[in-house]
C-alpha cells in the first residue's frame, strides 16, 4: 500500500498518516458560508482537499473514505444580504429571503465546485439541521465550567482550557496584546467567544435554555465533526485564515467537551492575482464564475481544467499567485495531453510516480511533472487515467479542448498540400501565408521533410480558424 506523509500544523512536521481505521478514514473540511459567490481564494482548500480526497479513495479505496464539508447557513452576513433584498422590495419575510438566498447559493456553489473537476464530499451538512447538537454540546461545556450564560450569550471561558493557542502558536496574553478583541460587559475576560448569542424577533433563531438565539461559528464546525464522524477522526483541514480563531476555537471547545477531535491538521496557503493580494479596491478581485464566464481582466472564458490545474502547480504550503500567463500556459498543456489521452482507452491505472508524488504530502507539482514525462513519452493510457485522478479530466477529453480540432486537422492536410505544391512552383507565398494565420490563431505548427503537424497552443482560438479553411 502506498504511505502517505502529511503536514500536520498541530506538530508543525511532516508525518506518516496512519488513519485510526483504514476502513474508515474521515475527513473534515470547513466549508463556506453561503451568502455569496465563492471567489476564486475560496476555490484553493477546495481543490486542494479534493485532491487529497481522491489520493485516500485511491489508496483505501473509495467506500472506506468519509469527506465532510459544511455549509454555514446561518450568519450574520447572510442575514445583511437578505435584509438587503427585502428593504429593496423582494417578496417574502426575512426567513423566506433568507432561506432562498442560502438555497442558491449552494446552488452556485455547487455548479462553480463541479465545473473545476472536484467531487462532491461524501456529507455537505447545514449548520441549520444540527442546531439541536450544538445546543446539546453547549450544555455540556456548561456543566464542566467551561462555559457560563450571561445575559442571553453563552460564552465559552478561554482561559479554562490550558492549551489553548497551540495550533497556531500563541499565549492567551500575547493574543490579547497583539489582536482586537470585543469588549462587552457579559464577558469574563476579553479572549472568551461566543457559543450562543440571542436573536431579535425578525433575524433566525431557536429556542434554547438560554432564550430564543443561533449558535456562534465556532460551535458549528465542532458539533457538525462530532455527530457526523465520531470523537475522534483523521483529519481536519482548511485555509490557513481559519487557523486562529476558528480552528483554534474548534480545538479547546470540542476538546473540553471530551472529544479527542482531529489527529491531523492541515492548511493551505493563501492566493494572490498577478503578484498583488487579491481587492476588489484593486480591481483583481474575481470570483470562479467570473473566470468560467469571461468576466475578469483576461476577458477570456477560463475552462475549470484550467484553473484547476493553475491551483496544482503550486503546492498548497506556499502562496500561490495566479496569473493570465499561468492560465494560457496550462490550457496549451492540457490540450496537448488530450489530444494524446484522446487515443488512449479508458481502462488505465494511474501512474505510480505521480503517486508517489502527491503522497508525499500531496506534492501536486511533482505529479504534475511525473504527467510531463508521461506526455513526452507518448504513454497515453496512464496519461489518460493519471490526469483523470488528479482531476483535470472526466470520462471523456472536455468540449472545449475538442474545438478547433477538426479544423486543424483540415489545415494540416492543406498546408501539406500547399508546400508540396510550392516545392515544385518556388511559390510560397500559399504556406505563408496559411502559417501566418495558423500562429496568429495560437497554432503550434512543426513541418519535417515529410510530414506537418499543428498543435494548438497558448491563446489557441479556434474562432480564427474558419477565415483559413
């Protein structure tokens, strides 16, 4: 069997992952808030995991792996976007507002998710259907005095849980020097966080022992992992902005609650646009369905391939950037290991190297290099199986990457034609100008003695094409 080594933040090393069962290996992701659009930062902890979700399918096997990813269904934000529509006229109470903006959110979620080659999780839990647990799990950390009610809140008392900071590496006091805290008067000491807060008659909210109210973040994600993959589970993961203070509030909460929690902790870096932190003040602030659609600075409709295999390039410990450049860089690729994989039947493993690559602590480049060697080689079927496992290809080589194929293979044949009958007449002024045209449409094209071959390249535009047949 193929050993895997991850990064745990919790121990700040590499380590070989052993699962506590190998026939059930769990995971939990933290997912997104659904109040808007998902930006294309929000799209890295979700390929990233998918990526790692697709190793351990391949390594244990597909039924023995359990992915979760939540979704926050109800938050403040969520309740300012649907106030929003009622004060502009919409229809409907502020529950009703509310509960269709979050229903389509997931479905833009999804629709954006799907169409970047990631699967969908095994569960995609709401917080709304787990309130009774949260509620129940509240109870709990009350009882052991790791919690107290103050004027309708239910805080969670920091200082009572002695290894708080860990994961990320600081002391209570140093958090309260350095970080902004709020201060109200139900508060014991500043760094204490809210598990229940009370809810005005208009906003969501349950009944509870502590008034009518909605949970806080943070006992979400704690009591969501719990019911659904037990006390103690394989892995936790997320983007690194979740560290302090999600995945620090998740740790001391569930932990106080007797729940051994996640043995492995993993985050990914953030992203930035052309070398800048992405704002939408900067104007480089997109989210995945404004690539998809051709609504951003490129102007161009980016394949969710593209993306996805933009994302892979760069391991998910180190920053990544992206870039047009990278982007037209990665769709030349892809479209010439389709038109190899193409060839191939659908009966293929992937490739052991890459593999072996991305086990090691899911060093994406690597495998990405490995599919290279692959390509150059001419190995077409575990090409075919090897990109499909990474996720840049499904059953069959994507619509787009087949546009312009026909055509091109008509042009090849008539620029063959064209330069055999300027061998003879000395007049090339035909191939000329067919290989002006063919570059100028993102046309690789490479001629030998006794044969041509054009290979689309960056900016490929298939469009181009038809003023040259």
């Amino acid at each position: 069997m193929t050993e895997i080594t991850l990064y745990n933040t919790a121990t700040r090393s590499k380590e070989r992952f052993q699962p506590i069962d190998a026939t059930d290996v769990r995971m939990y992701v933290c997912g997104p808030t659904v109040y808007d659009r998902a930006h294309i930062g929000n799209a890295r902890p979700v390929i990233v995991f998918d990526t790692l979700f697709r190793l351990l399918r391949h390594v244990y096997g597909a039924e023995h792996v359990t992915y979760v990813r939540n979704f926050t269904d109800v938050d403040d934000k969520i309740n300012a976007t649907a106030l929003a529509r009622k004060e502009a006229g919409a229809a409907g109470t502020l529950e009703d507002l509310i509960a269709e903006r979050t229903d389509e959110t997931i479905g833009w979620y999804h629709a954006d998710m799907d169409a970047l080659g990631t699967l969908r999780p095994s569960q995609e839990p709401r917080a709304t259907a787990f309130i009774g647990q949260m509620i129940a799990m509240i109870e709990g950390l009350i009882a052991k005095g790791h919690a107290y009610a103050a004027e309708g809140h239910v805080m969670f008392r920091v200082r009572s849980y002695q290894d708080y900071g860990a994961l990320s590496g600081r002391s209570v006091d140093d958090m309260i020097a350095g970080a902004r805290v709020e201060v109200a008067p139900y508060k014991e000491d500043p760094m204490d966080f809210v598990l229940w807060k009370p809810s005005s008659d208009d906003l969501p909210g349950w009944d509870s022992p502590w008034g009518r109210g909605r949970p806080g973040w943070h006992i979400e994600c704690s009591a969501m992992a719990f019911d659904l993959l037990g006390a103690r589970f394989d892995i936790h993961g997320g983007g690194n902005d979740l560290q302090f203070p999600h995945h620090e509030n998740e740790i001391a909460q569930s932990k106080c609650a007797g729940h051994g929690f996640a043995n492995v902790w993993m985050h990914n870096e953030m992203l930035q646009v052309e070398g800048k932190k992405m704002s939408k003040s900067l104007g480089n602030f997109f989210t995945v369905r404004d690539l998809l659609d051709g609504n951003w600075s490129g102007g161009w409709n980016v394949p969710g391939e593209v993306i996805r295999f933009v994302f892979l390039s760069t391991h998910y410990r180190k920053p990544m950037d992206w870039t047009e450049a990278k982007a037209r860089e990665a769709e030349a690729t892809l479209r010439k290991w389709y038109r190899l994989a193409a060839t191939a039947a659908d009966d293929g493993g992937p490739a052991q190297p890459a593999i072996d690559a991305l086990a090691d602590d899911l060093n994406t480049h690597g495998a990405l290099a490995e599919v290279h060697q692959l390509a150059q080689a001419g190995d077409a079927r575990p090409l075919r199986a090897t990109i499909k496992m990474l996720g840049l290809m499904g059953d069959a080589v994507p619509g787009w990457a087949q546009e312009g194929h026909a055509a091109l293979s008509h042009l090849r044949d008539k620029l063959f034609r064209a330069r055999e009958d300027a061998m003879s007449t000395k007049d090339f002024s035909v191939v000329d100008a067919l290989k002006a045209g063919l570059s100028d449409a993102g046309v690789e094209i490479r001629m030998s003695k006794t044969d041509v071959e054009l290979l689309p390249a960056e900016g490929f535009d298939p469009a181009k094409l038809e003023a040259l047949k």
